[in-house]
C-alpha cells in the first residue's frame, strides 16, 4: 500500500485547471486500491485551524490554515526580503511538524507537488524523511511573466539573481532540482527543464492530463429547454470560452475576432465563463455589446449546462500546457477552435479540431490574426457537418488517450518504480 501526500497551495490556478487536475487525479487513484491518499491544502483560508477531515477510509483532506501576519506598508514584493525573510521556512517547519503525525515512519511514502510555492516545504520534508519527492508542470513562471515569450529568458542570471524575476526562476528550478522525479504534461516542456534547468532527461515522465467522461447525449428537446431556461434563443451558435479571462488564454484576440465574425453572421453568441479582467474584455469591445454574455465564476453544474447548449468551444491559448477544458469540451462533444500552440498541438491533430496559427515576432512575442480566428468561427458556424466530424473524431480520441483512469494508473507505475529505486 502506497501512501501519497498531495500538497496543494492557494494559488488562483486551484480554482481553474490545477484544482479540475487534483480532482480528476485523486478520485481516479482511489479507484486503485492500493493507494492511501492525503491532500495537504495549506495557507487554506476557509479554516481557522489545523483540521483533518476523513473523506473515506483511504482518503483524508488535511487544511493547514495561513498564520496572521502583517504585509508591508506599500504591499511590495522584494526578492532580497523574501531571501533573507524566515517567514516561509518558519510555515514550511510548522507544516511539517503537523504532518508528522500523519507520515508514516516507515513504508511506501510518496511526496507530490504542484505548485512552486512548495518549495520551502520540500526543502523541510528532506530534513526529516527520505522518502521520494514529485514534482507536476503543469504551468511555467516564464510563461507567465514573459506571456509565452522565451526568448526573453536569455541573459539572465538564474544562479545568482539580482530581481524578482531571476529569484522566481531560481526558486522554481530549485524546486524541480530538489525533486526526486518530475511529471511533465508536455514534451515541449520536458525539453525546457533539460535545456534551460539543466535536469536529467531521466528524472523526468510525460503523463497527459486525463478526465473522468460522463458524456450523455442531450437531445434538442433538452437543448432547447436549457437555453431557454438560461436566456438563449435556439437559432443563436452559441461559442463558448472557458476558463481564467485574460491575455494569456487569448480572451482579447478572441473579442476582436468574434466582432469581425459577427459583421457577417448575425445569430453568433459568444460566452466567457470564468473571472479575470472583464474590464480590459470591454475596453476591446467596440460593437455587438448586447452577443456577449459574462458568467463569472460559477458553479460545475452550471458549467455543465453551458457545455451542454454550446456549439463550438474556443480555446485561443497564446500559451498553455495540456488545458482540462479542451479535455472537457472533447468529453462533451463540442467541435473546438484551438490555437496551434505548444501543448495543445501535443494534444490534437487537425482531423480532431479546427487550428488558429500564433504569430509569433522577430521579439518573439505571440499574438492570433484576428482575421484567421474570425475565419475559423464563421467556418464552423455555418457547417454543421463539419462540427459534428471534429467532435466525434477528438471524442474518440478523448477515450483512448486522455482518461482519468489512464493518467492514474501512470502515475501509479511511476509511484510503484520510484519506491523500488529510492
């Protein structure tokens, strides 16, 4: 029996595909049994105090609260403060100590990790216990600082950082250099772990993302009910984005095109679901106010309506890894516009969906053609035939390669190897 400790932080991706991924994960892994699992939610700040909670009789949720402490006057983040600053080791130690009781002495123990922030409790864990430590990519600090530019990673000093933005590199390739495997959810950023990081190609395994699919098919009766119900007409295409709104996840670009899209097509409905920067979605809006509808945050049986009435799923990423909401739109049979992008393009052929090319500039910044992207929608919107041969071929696909259970008895394997090696 393995005994695997999933640690989690607050981070805003816990609410979005990092969160989907944990879920996904855990229920597919208690499916195993032979897996005891705990997942350590610390800096959690829905409890006031160290609680445990037993989900079933191999699954406990663990919550660590975040301690009261004062933030500085202007709120500013100072890499030489955060060096020298004990803070961090000072919560790493206490969440250890919590967790002694519950690791176990001897036996088959698994540490896995997910974001950076975890890195001052692996530095802890190692003090104390020998047992193996993973760490899962699924995102990249240059990605989000430098918004998918790589080129803008070169010159700078990593080994000895002189700003916020080499400290956040070092801390991050220190995490994955204190790691006793890594998990990768792309082979594009395998290479960059051994490129830039300087990891050893065998210290790392490429396990895709997977998803539970509990596909039924709607009828239109039951179609038409619902939009009915959440304010649709029937004869609208219904475009749906979901996900984190900002530039990152290609928000902006796909305004501009579902505005020059709707200049030829009069019944298009775009829907953005999630929360971000709405305020910078209406300064790109110029026209065709009243076709697109802002959800927000809301609840997974309320996404689940959604993708159940829409008729084509968007996902104009200018950088992502293996997004869950592609993987969710393929379970729900919705025909996808995807940009052609690493990670997606690892995931996808043009047979399973329809493919936007980034631009990509001589500085190596990435933008979409808002000409291509509106293209793309008014393609499948006008060709019904078209939409349900790329739904039923990613569909297919979804079922041979991205489920839950697949991802988890990979990740099982790998448990099971690094427990006989270590």
């Amino acid at each position: 029996m393995i005994t695997l400790f999933i640690f989690k932080s607050h981070a805003r991706g816990m609410q979005y595909g990092l969160g989907t991924y944990l879920k996904e994960l855990t229920e597919s892994l208690l499916k195993l049994h032979d897996i005891v699992l705990f997942v350590v939610a610390y800096h959690n700040q829905n409890y006031k105090e160290f609680s445990i909670k037993e989900v079933s009789p191999r699954y406990k949720e663990v919550f660590i609260p975040s301690p009261v402490f004062r933030v500085s006057q202007n709120n500013t983040f100072d890499f030489r403060v955060s060096q020298n600053n004990t803070f961090d080791k000072k919560y790493a130690s206490v969440v250890v100590k919590l967790l002694s009781g519950l690791i176990p002495v001897k036996g088959k123990v698994i540490f896995q990790m997910n974001y950076i922030d975890d890195l001052p409790i692996v530095i802890e864990l190692k003090k104390y216990y020998k047992y193996p430590v993973i760490s899962v990519v699924q995102f990249a600090m240059w990605q989000q600082l430098f918004e998918g530019n790589r080129k803008k990673i070169t010159g700078l000093n990593i080994d000895k950082p002189s700003d916020n933005i080499e400290y956040t590199f070092f801390r991050e390739r220190e995490l994955y250099r204190l790691s006793d495997h890594i998990v990768s959810v792309t082979a594009y950023m395998k290479e960059f772990l051994i490129k830039e990081y300087g990891i050893n190609q065998d210290n790392i395994t490429i396990i895709q993302n997977g998803i539970k699919n509990g596909y039924k098919p709607v009828s239109k009766l039951q179609k038409d009910e619902i939009r009915r119900k959440l304010g649709f007409s029937e004869n609208e295409i219904i475009l749906l984005f979901s996900g984190r709104i900002d530039f990152c996840k290609g928000v902006f670009h796909l305004i501009e095109a579902f505005e020059e899209a709707c200049k030829y097509k009069d019944n298009l409905r775009l829907v953005l679901m999630g929360q971000g920067d709405i305020q910078e979605c209406f300064k790109r809006t110029q026209a065709f106010f009243g076709k697109v509808t802002y959800t927000g945050f809301i609840q997974k049986d309320m996404v689940s309506l959604f993708y159940r009435i829409a008729d084509i799923g968007v996902v104009p990423s200018v950088y992502d890894h293996c997004p869950l909401t592609i993987l969710e739109m393929m379970a729900n049979r919705i025909p996808l516009i995807v940009s052609r992008i690493n990670g997606p393009d690892e995931m996808l052929n043009d047979d399973q969906c329809l493919f936007v090319d980034p631009v990509i500039n001589e500085s190596g910044d990435i933008s979409l053609k808002t000409k291509e992207l509106s293209d793309a929608i008014i393609t499948l919107s006008e060709n019904v035939k078209f939409r349900k041969e790329l739904a039923k071929n990613a569909y297919n696909l979804l079922e041979k390669r991205f489920t839950a259970s697949r991802m988890a008895e990979d990740m099982n394997r790998l448990f099971s190897s690094l427990i006989k090696t270590m």
